[in-house]
C-alpha cells in the first residue's frame, strides 16, 4: 500500500508539499442524489416550494462550497477554480434529484475535494429547503465519478464500481 501522504513520518497530519509538482489542467466531476417523496419531488419540479426555487439556490449554495473546500476540510490546498459548474436531473421513475458537480483549474494538485463539496452542499441544500415537505428524504451515492490531470492520470468510474 502506498504511503498516505497527509501524514508524516511520525503519524502527525500534514498539508501535502506540492511545490515541486508541475501545473497542470485538473478536472473533477462528482455526483450525488436525493431521494424523496413524489409529492415533494412535484413541488421542486412545478417551484411550488415555499422556501423558492430549490435547483437555482443549490446550484447557488453548491458553487459557494466548492469555492470554501480549503475552510471545510482542514489539508486540502487553496485552489484557483477556473470553471465549476452543478446541474440537476429530476428522475420521476425514481423520486430523485440526482446532481453533479464539475471544476476545472490549473494547479499542482487535483480539484476531487472541491467537486465532492459542491454537490453535497448543493443535495443538503435541496434537503434543507423541503424538509418541510418530506423528513424521509435521503441524500446517497456521492461520489467521484471523474477526474483528469496530474501524475494518477485519468480516472473514470465505470458500472463495475459501486
């Protein structure tokens, strides 16, 4: 098993030195969903919520997270996004919003944190502003789903990962 670089060699947690990494084009896509009742996945579809319009505040809150990752999650470097972007897709056969979550920049290091943070504040926010709708609701499968750049290269989740 490979060394975990966040840690040094007596087990304290350290921000990984990627001074000497070169700077390349980072990409990361990840994704997510919500699963709730048809009767609140009907009012975010018509924007009858009472709280506004749920995908456009999401989208809002998702983009402002992704943003702050290095004030959320203590070692990950700051970072100079150059695009992200959250899109939304309502699946009535299945009472969900699924969403995803896309950054791209220049940097030493990846964009993985920062796209893994954009949708799950943007599913928490959907969360937040139905909840009055629906308490069941349940926020699953965030995850990787893609990224680019860097020494590990491509990665792409396929249908054989879970």
């Amino acid at each position: 098993m490979d060394k975990l670089t966040h840690l040094d060699d007596k087990g304290n947690a350290v921000m990984v030195d990627v001074t000497e990494k070169e700077v390349t084009l980072r990409y990361a896509r990840a994704g997510g969903s919500i699963h709730m009742s048809p009767e609140a996945l009907l009012a975010v579809k018509e924007g009858s919520v009472k709280k506004g319009d749920v995908l456009a505040t999401a989208r809002i809150a998702g983009l402002m997270a992704a943003k702050k990752t290095p004030e959320l999650i203590p070692l990950c470097h700051p970072l100079q996004i150059t695009k992200a972007d959250i899109s939304f897709e309502i699946c009535e056969e299945t009472n969900c919003i699924r969403c995803e979550c896309l950054i791209k920049l220049y940097g030493r290091t990846g964009a993985e944190m920062e796209a893994l943070t954009g949708v799950s504040t943007a599913l928490l926010t959907v969360y937040d502003m139905c909840k009055a709708l629906d308490k069941t609701m349940v926020i699953s499968d965030v995850r990787l789903e893609e990224k680019d750049g860097g020494k590990s290269g491509h990665f792409r989740r396929d249908s054989g990962h879970q």
